[in-house]
C-alpha cells in the first residue's frame, strides 16, 4: 500500500472516529434530559416568580402616582426578562416535549448550546435584576 492510501486511509478512520464520538456524547446528554429539564423548569420557575412580584410592584407604583423615574431600569430589566422566560417556555413547550408529556431526549441533546444559552441570559438577568434593586436601597 502507497503512503498516500494509508494516510487516506487514516483519515477516513479518524472522521469515522469523530462523528462516533459525537453521536455518543448526543446519546449521553439525551439519557439526562429529564432531570436537566426538571432542573431547567424549576429555575425558569423561581425567576418568573420574582419578575412577577418586580413587575407587580412597578405597576402598583405607576398607579399610586409614585415618580418611576429611578426604576426605569429596573422596569426595562423586568421587561427583559419576561422576554426571555417566555422564549425559554415557548422552546421547553413546543419542542422539548412531547404530546404525551415526555421529553424528546434527541431535541433535547439537538438544542443544548441553545438551551445553555437561554439559561445563561436568565442568569444575567437575575443579576442585572439584583444590582439594580442594590441601586434603589442605597
């Protein structure tokens, strides 16, 4: 066999390697879908619970005449936020499960980096969230 058909050879092996590799690390996060997305939920929970009250609050102070312009910020982080729970739901709802109420494990492995990055965004929010409450009680 020429140099050149082993190192072909080689190659064809090596990418036949890598695509077994990430169907198994597909498989792998797909067995874990369900107590990641309980985990995911619970979070999307506890956040949507604390934008509800934030956004209550602001409502009762723009009805009670209450001069808002200090919580504008906090108005717009409220805002965003809500955006970003309802994107996350709309994703868990319409193409995460299934009719039956079951995860699909495959769409799940599928939108991990997706589903990271919407988590991340919470995480932001609950920060932008917390500093500009800090702002309001000093």
């Amino acid at each position: 066999m020429d140099p050149l058909s082993i190192l072909g050879t080689i190659l064809a092996i090596q990418q036949s390697g890598d695509k077994v590799v990430a169907i198994l690390q597909t498989i792998r996060r797909a067995a874990h879908a369900p107590e990641q997305l309980n985990a995911l939920i619970n979070e999307i929970s506890d956040e949507k619970t604390v934008v509800s009250h934030l956004r209550d609050l602001l409502q009762l102070a723009h009805d009670n005449g209450i001069d808002i312009g200090d919580l504008s910020p906090l108005g717009t982080h409220v805002a965003l936020a809500t955006g970003h729970l309802v994107e996350l739901e709309n994703v868990i709802v319409g193409r995460l499960t299934k009719a039956t109420g079951k995860v699909d494990r495959i769409t799940w492995a599928r939108l991990g980096s997706q589903l990271e990055s919407m988590r991340r965004n919470l995480q932001q929010d609950r920060v932008k969230l917390s500093q500009d409450l800090s702002a309001l009680s000093v």
